[in-house]
C-alpha cells in the first residue's frame, strides 16, 4: 500500500514502481476525494503494475477510477459516512455496477475496528469475530444476488490469533470465495513481521488465502521492506518451516500500530510509533495493549479496544484510554503523558492482582 499523498502524482507513481519492482503483484492506494481518484488515473498511466484502490468513505469514486485500476476495495464500516441517508446496499450496487462495467475485481475489506455498527449492537462487546462474520456475509449475499463474483473478502485484526479464527470460520461456510489475508495494524518491525508470520503460517499452511499483505510502521523509503517479508513467509512455509502451536505470548505488553499509508497527515507518526516503542520498554511484562494510528479514518475507533491509544493529527496526538479521551496533546508532550497514564494502569492492576 502507497503511503505518499494521492494528490502528489509523482511521488505515489514512484513509490507503485518501487513496490511494482520489489515483487508486489498488486498495489494499493486509498482515495479520499474527488481530487485523489483523478490522481490514480494520471498514475495508473504511469505504471503497468495491477492497482487496487481503497475507496475510503466515498463509493462515488469508483466512477473515476474503476477504467484504470484493477481492483475496488470498500470497507462495509466505512458506507455509512458518505451520503448517510442513503442505504448501504445501494452503495455497494453503485460500486459493484463500475466493476463490472470495466472489468474490476471487488475486495470486501472487514476491519476489526471499523465493523458495521449495526452488527456490533447485535453482541456482547467482547465478541469481536461475530460481527465481523455477519458483515462480510451479508455482503458476500448481495453480491452473489448480482449475479457478481469477481470478488474476494479480507477479515483483519491487530490480533493474529483473531485474524486465524475468523478467517477459518469464514472459511467453513464459504470456501468458495477467496480471501486476502493480513494483521492489520501489526506495527513495527520486528514484532509486526512476526505477528504477521504466525497468522499466515498458520492459515496458508492449510491452504487458506489467496492474496496476502505485510502491514508495517516504516518510513515511506522503507515500504519494500512489507514485500520483502510477505514473500520470505511464504517461502518458508512451502519449505514447511512452520509453528505448529501459536503462542504470542498474550500476558506482555503488546504495542500495534497502522502502516504508513496516504491518510497519514503527519510523517511524524512513524517516529513516534518507535518512540512509544521504545518509551515503554519498561513496562514488557505487563499485559497491556497500546495501539498508536496515523489517521482520523481508523484512529478514533481501532483504539477502542486498546488500553491506551494514540491517533495522530497534524499538530496534535489524540490519547484515549480505551473508549475514553483524554485530550489532544503536542507530538512533543505526547510521550510524557502517555508514561503517565501507562504508569498509573500499571499500577491500578498491581493493586488489583
């Protein structure tokens, strides 16, 4: 996935080229406004690599880009904030109406944190799999009554024993369609390979997915890196260099954070992910969760389930403690606040134990 601006057409049709030439088969760029999706038309002139264009929160898009890209990828939880009055489905026919019209494949991309708020409400708040269940079957069911199936359906999670489960109960009802596979959010290298290592080794080794992708907090010089990856885990999975038990150790602190990608509006956001990192150290043998975004798109709600989360603005860090705000603080003050909050949860559960 690019993580240069979208409008900036020479540095995104750079970066396609870069990942083109480090063996990505498909390279994926996300619009955000009318402006963006003309951008992709003037790169995709520029590249023969197969473009897969995130649409965002605006089906409308797909009418400017679906001639030049290959594939369309919408997020189920992403319909409702564009033209709210309208119905989901509707959207959907809108995108699906262009794929076909100019040969596109659909991904129905089902994130953890971004789930269709109507399924959510259906069960307990720690459920997370169901909900995501429900909405890429439902989707899969419109499609199928489109008489549409050039399609594929992604289930992500920052967790990768989650990504295992929901994938293989996906699986067990509709082997039929193909799945492109990911932890979403998987964070730094390299923790984040890791992480990624043990879902794909764990699916792929029982021939599930069909696409996958390496999601890594890197510099945009350093996107090659995510192919990299990918491509070694695959080779030692046919060489049958595989785990047989996942165990990611689930009572030590956890940190996940999101690619760099072109939503991020402050590069900063990456440094600060290895600072976070790098801050907290001391706190590896508490069982915490600290998830650190880089956009307004994801962050305000995959960090919901984090026992601290940061999402990055322009100019300021947004800190929550898990559902909770508390504040928006410079990139420069963030770090000491964040030791603050961590420390106080450290101690809460101390006393509690």
């Amino acid at each position: 996935m690019t993580a240069t601006a979208t409008r900036d057409v020479a540095a995104t049709a750079a970066q396609v080229r870069d990942l083109h030439e480090a063996g990505a088969d498909v390279v994926r760029i996300a619009v955000d406004s009318t402006a963006d999706a003309r951008a992709v038309v003037d790169i995709a002139a520029e590249t023969d690599a197969n473009l897969s264009v995130d649409l965002q929160e605006n089906y409308r898009l797909a009418e400017i880009v679906a001639p030049h890209v290959a594939k369309l990828r919408y997020n189920p939880g992403h319909l409702y904030h564009h033209e709210r009055e309208k119905p989901w489905a509707d959207k959907v026919r809108g995108i699906v109406d262009q794929a076909a019209a100019h040969d596109c494949a659909v991904r129905i991309g089902v994130n953890c944190g971004s789930v269709d708020p109507d399924k959510l409400d259906r069960y307990p708040q720690d459920d997370s799999i169901s909900p995501m269940l429900d909405s890429a079957w439902e989707h899969c069911e419109l499609l199928d009554s489109l008489d549409f199936t050039n399609y594929c359906v992604s289930l992500k999670d920052s967790d990768p024993q989650k990504v295992i489960d929901v994938n293989k109960q996906f699986a067990e009802r509709r082997p039929d369609i193909p799945l492109h596979l990911g932890v979403t959010e998987a964070g730094l290298p390299p923790d984040g390979v890791i992480k990624t290592r043990i879902a794909f080794e764990q699916l792929v080794s029982q021939g599930l997915g069909d696409t996958i992708r390496v999601s890594l907090t890197v510099p945009n010089d350093r996107k090659s890196e995510e192919i990299e990856a990918g491509r070694q885990i695959l080779a030692d999975i046919a060489a049958g260099r595989v785990r047989t038990v996942v165990d990611y150790g689930l009572d030590t602190l956890n940190i996940i954070s999101c690619p760099s990608c072109s939503r991020v509006e402050n590069e900063a956001f990456v440094e600060l992910a290895q600072q976070v990192k790098e801050m907290t150290a001391y706190a590896s043998e508490h069982a915490l969760t600290i998830a650190v975004m880089g956009c307004r798109v994801n962050g305000p709600g995959e960090t919901d389930d984090a026992d601290l989360g940061l999402w990055c603005a322009p100019n300021f860090v947004n800190l929550k403690k898990g559902e909770d705000s508390l504040g928006a603080f410079a990139y420069d003050e963030i770090l000491g606040r964040l030791k603050k909050e961590l420390d106080l949860l450290i101690a809460e559960r101390t006393t509690t134990s």
